[in-house]
C-alpha cells in the first residue's frame, strides 16, 4: 500500500472511530432520559385542606420557581431552578426532569437529614427534593405554599432525587401520632413520596406509583384578588 493509502485508510477509520463515539454518547443520553421525567401539570389554587378550590391570581401576578433541597427533605432550598417552565392560559404547564440534570447531580450533597430520626442506607446515598414555589411575579415574597398533589386522590406528594438504589427510614412520635418513613429505591432516579395510615395507625411515608395527574395545588397566604378577565 502506498503512503498516500495508507493515510487514506487511516483517515477513515478515524472518522468512523469519531462517528461510533457520537453514537455511544446520543445513546446513552435517550437511555437516561427515562419515561416519564416530563411531566404535566396545572397550577390550581386551593384552601389548606386542599378539599376547595379557590379565585386563581391572575397570570402576571405570580410566577413558579422549582429549587431543590440537597441533602435532605426538608428545608431551605439549596439548588437553582434548572426548569423555569411556562403557564399557559388555562394554568396547565410542563417541565422535563432531564433538563438541567447534569447541574443538579453536580450539585448533589452528602445526606445530612435535619430530622434526627431519619437515616438513609447506604449512608453515601445523596438525595434532592424539588420544592415548588409560587412567588411574585416582580419579588421572591411567596403568594401561597406550593406542593405536588394526586389529582385524584388529593393527597400531598414529595418528588425526591436519588442517586442510586437506597432507603429512607425512621419513626418519631409528634403529638398527632405516630410517624415513620420506610421510603425504598430500587434504583437512581426520581420517586414519588406520599403518606399513607399504617395497620396500627401511624402515618408511613413510602415511595409510591407515580400519579396518573398530578396538580401543583397552592394554597394562598393572603386573600386572593379577582382573576383579572380576559381580553377579548
């Protein structure tokens, strides 16, 4: 073979190399982005029992923000809003949990649970917990507590990331009962956690199915001033 072919040869087994690489990375990147990380949701105002629904704020009066807690269930958030998703007019909205995912496994901390009682294992299992907010449009005043709700059950849900396969477990006595956490997963990714009554009566927190639809419920701090009407 000539010199010339030779380096023709090469040149194509380099650029077939590149090209099979390419390919490797776009597929590892489908295989993370499972079904179901978008999700589809509507803004709805309710009162706390969230059994009545109540006047909506008009649109340009709030905005939604989507920080993370790292490192624990409860608290102030410590991770950025990677979403920043858009309400549309009749208050549906959707986010994708991919977008923005590198960041928030960057961003992951050791667990460090504020509650006593909880423990996670393995011990270096990091977790994250999305704390939906509804602030002012023009502040960072909240207009009302956010939380993921069963648009069927009405029951109050947590959405939790998990680095790999862990479990979330403790008990305390408050002076409503009873309550422990027996959350498990079998693998790294997003679970839902919601509260269900024991046989004995506590209240257990476990990973549940995730909700065929799930409303971000929030419940306003301030009386609620009339939903400004639409232009025609």
């Amino acid at each position: 073979m000539t010199r010339r072919g030779f380096e023709v040869v090469r040149a194509v087994l380099a650029a077939v190399a590149l090209a099979a690489v390419a390919a490797c990375s776009k597929a590892d990147r489908e295989a993370d982005h499972r079904p179901g990380r978008v999700i589809h949701s509507k803004v709805v105002f309710l009162s706390e029992d969230l059994q009545t629904e109540r006047e909506p704020l008009p649109l340009g009066a709030f905005r939604l923000w989507f920080p993370y807690i790292a490192g624990d269930l409860y608290g102030s958030p410590t991770v950025a809003d990677y979403l920043q998703p858009v309400i549309r007019e009749d208050y549906t909205f959707e986010i994708d949990l991919d977008r923005g995912h590198d960041g928030l496994v960057a961003s992951l901390q050791p667990t460090e649970f504020s509650l006593p009682h909880l423990k996670i294992d393995p011990p270096d299992a990091r977790i994250a917990r999305m704390t939906p907010q509804a602030l002012e449009a023009d502040g960072i005043e909240q207009v009302g507590v956010a939380q993921w709700v069963d648009a069927s059950s009405m029951e109050p849900l947590m959405l939790v990331y998990i680095d790999r396969p862990a479990a979330i477990t403790g008990s305390m006595t408050t002076s409503g009962g009873v309550v422990r956490y027996d959350v498990r997963a079998d693998a790294p990714g997003y679970i839902w956690i919601g509260g269900r009554e024991g046989p004995d009566g506590a209240c257990i927190y476990v990973a549940r199915d995730a909700p065929e639809s799930v409303i971000l419920a929030v419940t306003p701090k301030e009386p609620l001033q009339p939903k400004e009407p639409r232009q025609p």
